[in-house]
C-alpha cells in the first residue's frame, strides 16, 4: 500500500510538471521554444512544436489519471515504456551530441533520466505486493 501511495505522488508531481509545461508551451510559445533550445521557422514548425509535445505529454497525463481512476498498473506500464524509450534517447543524444548547459539540461533532463528507474522500481514493488 505504500509502494501505491508513493506511486501516485510521483505520478501526480509528474501530471503537474506536465501540465505546466503544456500551458508553457501553449501561451509563451517564444519562450518555451527558445527553452527548449528551437527557433521558429515556419507556421509548420510552429504547428509542430505544439503537436508533438503536447501529445506525449497528454498521454502520460491521461495514462496517470487513468491509473488513479482504476488503480491498474497497465497505465503505470504505459507510462514506463513512454518512460524508457525517453531514457533511450536522451542517453542516446548525449553520447552523440555532448551536453550543453541550459534551463532546459537543468529541469527536463534530469527527470527525463532519473523517471523511468524511479516509476520502475516503483511498479516492480506494487506488482510484488499484489501477488
């Protein structure tokens, strides 16, 4: 039952985070994208850098309320995969392109990589304790 509540909190910390970034994203467009390190070029573009994250981050976000409706671990699952194939990545892209110190190393990259171990250990625990 522990392992459930400090789940909950990660997830829920995680939905806020996301949130967050989403109106970010949204309503200062300009400065979220010089945040994440882009420069506008066309409306496409445009277009785009609200499309794509916004649709990750509102499938962690529904996966996450889905899982406090339901208490099924199916949605934490979904949420490790998304989690893993972030971690996967953002390895990835540091071993070929370095790293370069900004806002956005500072806040997103470290939950990018410490997430998925901590929502794994996470669910390994509450799957054990549902046996």
């Amino acid at each position: 039952m522990e392992n459930k509540n400090l789940l909950k909190l990660v997830l829920t910390t995680g939905v806020l985070f996301l949130t967050g970034l989403s109106f970010f994203i949204i309503f200062a467009r300009d400065e979220a994208q010089e945040f994440y390190g882009l420069t506008p070029t066309t409306v496409t573009g445009d277009a785009n850098f609200l499309f794509y994250p916004l649709t990750i981050y509102m499938f962690l976000i529904v996966c996450s309320v889905m899982y406090f409706k339901t208490e099924q671990l199916k949605y934490v699952e979904a949420i490790l995969f998304m989690c893993g194939a972030f971690l996967t990545v953002r390895v990835f892209s540091l071993a070929t392109s370095g790293v370069e110190i900004s806002d956005f190393t500072l806040i997103a990259v470290p939950a990018e990589i410490f997430l998925c171990p901590i929502i794994g250990y996470l669910w390994h625990q509450e799957k054990e304790d549902s046996r």
